[in-house]
C-alpha cells in the first residue's frame, strides 16, 4: 500500500506538469521503514516506539485516545503509516486529519510562485497539489477540522527577517480549492486553529481570543485569557473548554476557559515547555523536563502527571523536535 500511495503521487505530479507545465514531480508522502518493536498488542501492553531520526521514544497502549501520527524536527517531517515512520523528503510539516484517513503536507519550498500543500487520501493512496497563496506569502502551520474536511493554514509576509500574520487559508480536501481570507489587524504572531464545530476559526488577539468566521469576520473576543495553545485542537474532546498559556498576571502557567462565556475554568500548576493537545475532557499533553531531558506527559487541571507518553533528549529538543498528535 506504501508503495502504491508512491507510485500515484508521482503520477499524479506528473499530469499536473503536464496540464499546468508549472508543477514539479512532488516528493511522495509515504515512505517503508522497519516496522515498530510490536504489531499487535494488548490494550494494556505499552509499547516503545523510536521516532526515526531522533532519540525520541514514544510509549503507546492501542487503547490510548490519541496517538503521534507525525512528528518534525526541525524541518524535516515524518509521516506514520501502519506503525512505521518514514521522512518526508521536500516537506517542512505534515499533518494527519482526525481518524487518519487524510494528511496535508507543506512543501519547502514554492512551485510556480505559489505556495502550496499536498493533500494526501491515505486511503485511497491518492494525493494532489493544492495551491495556498502567491509568493511573497506564505501558508503553513495547518490544523484539520474535527470532521477531516478542510485544513486551515496561518497566512504569512516576511517583514525584515521575521514573518507577520496577515490572515489564513481554508484548504477543501473534497474539491482540492482553497480560499485565502486576509484579516486585518491580526496579531503578528496569529496562528489560526479551528473551533470544534469547523464552523470558525479561533487564535490569539491582544493577550486575548478571538474568534473569526470563515469569512474573516469577528465573531466574539475573551479578553486577557492568553493564547491559545494545544498541540493539533486547543479544545477540548467535547468542545466546552480551550488552553490558552496564562497571561502574565497569573502565576500558574497554563490555563482553562469555558468556550461559551469565556470564564477561567482551571489554572494548570505545571511546567510545561509546550502544550501538545487534551488527552480527554480532564487531562492533556504537556512537555515537561525531566532531569537533564524532557518528556510528554499526560497532566490532570491541577498539573499532576499521571502518565509519560514520550521520553525526549535535550538535544531533539533543542532542534525543535514536535509531535503531532491526533485522535484515530
């Protein structure tokens, strides 16, 4: 099947060169590697699981709600495929949709002058080239809605050396088009997630949240909540709640509040160098030192650890190691 999903990649590269002359043959999204250490195990078992290319070790139950899907270091990206992992040659991030059927994968470098993604149905093996924006811009960090149906990307302009948000892309995974909607006044540093319902679109504003409708309008803002933070979703499996990193004027570094009123929920005690999602309504993923080094854990709203998802040398750290994690 991994073989196969190649093979029609390529050859879908290869019509759109042919009907565009403008596409280059696009790097496949999947790869074979050596399967991990266990096939099959007891929903109880942990399993140990080595992240290609890094020292990272991933420690998995079949049962667990969410598992890594793919994972980056630095800019390099890696795909998983029936429990193997395969770099992803020519492509900075790739993200694998809510129940693994899909992945949307944000190349290096411009083809055409435009920016693009490819859209990968993990399925069918099948993948085509979607363009995002024209160059000077670009579009990346993407996030899946819940339903798997569209992907939205944060849209970018170089200003100096560094890169300042000005709006975001909604990528349609059923007619492979995309719509670029600018935003103005966004927050520089915007990065732009879903709302559970995939009706909205939410990121930091002014040490606050908002939340926009798809067509870049604003539709509500809670004031002095901290951005919004959370790995592939900042809300919660029901949808009732989101993290945020707490402003400053809390001492607690992570925090809780009720999607509806904007309340503060919880304040999280723990000392987390990232925030990688919600395990379920009462916990979530966190990154934490650990002696020397750093793990992923699962941590309750008062910030006790109650399980360690992943052990992470100092030195994958230090080169941006990230894991994706999403829900299967």
């Amino acid at each position: 099947m991994i073989a196969g999903l190649r093979r029609t990649i390529r050859r879908t590269a290869r019509r759109t060169v042919r009907r565009a002359a403008a596409v280059a043959a696009a790097a496949a999204p999947v790869a074979a590697l050596a399967p991990a250490a266990h096939a099959a195990p007891a929903a109880a078992v942990v399993v140990d699981v080595k992240l290609t290319g890094t020292g990272v070790t991933v420690h998995e139950k079949t049962a667990d709600p969410v598992k890594v899907t793919s994972y980056t270091l630095g800019n390099v990206a890696y795909l998983r495929r029936d429990g193997r992992f395969a770099k992803q040659t020519g492509y900075q991030e790739i993200t694998v949709a809510p129940k693994g059927r899909r992945a949307v994968a944000v190349p290096t470098t411009y083809v055409n002058d435009h920016d693009s993604v490819l859209l990968a149905d993990l399925t069918a093996n099948t993948g085509s080239k979607v363009q995002t924006v024209a160059r000077p811009l670009i579009a990346k960090f993407a996030h899946w809605s819940r339903d798997g149906a569209k992907a939205v990307l944060t849209v970018q302009r170089k200003n100096g050396t560094s890169w300042d948000t000005i709006g975001f892309a909604v990528v349609d995974a059923a007619t492979r088009t995309t719509r670029a909607v600018t935003v103005p006044g966004a927050d520089r540093a915007a990065r732009f997630r879903w709302g559970p319902g995939g009706t909205e679109v939410v990121t930091e504003y002014q040490g606050g949240t908002r939340f926009y409708g798809l067509d870049g309008r604003v539709r509500r803002t809670f004031a002095k909540t901290g951005a919004p933070a959370g790995g592939e979703d900042a809300f919660s499996p029901s949808g009732s709640a989101f993290l945020t990193w707490c402003p400053l004027t809390h001492t607690e570094p992570v925090c809780v509040w009720n999607r509806t009123t904007g309340a503060l929920s919880a304040k999280v005690s723990i000392r987390a160098q990232a925030l990688l999602g919600w395990w379920d309504d009462k916990h979530i993923i966190a990154v934490v030192p650990s002696g020397a080094a750093y793990r992923a854990v699962v941590a309750d709203l008062t910030g006790k650890s109650t399980r360690v998802l992943a052990d992470i040398p100092a030195a994958d750290w230090k080169a941006k190691v990230y894991l994706s994690y999403t829900r299967p």
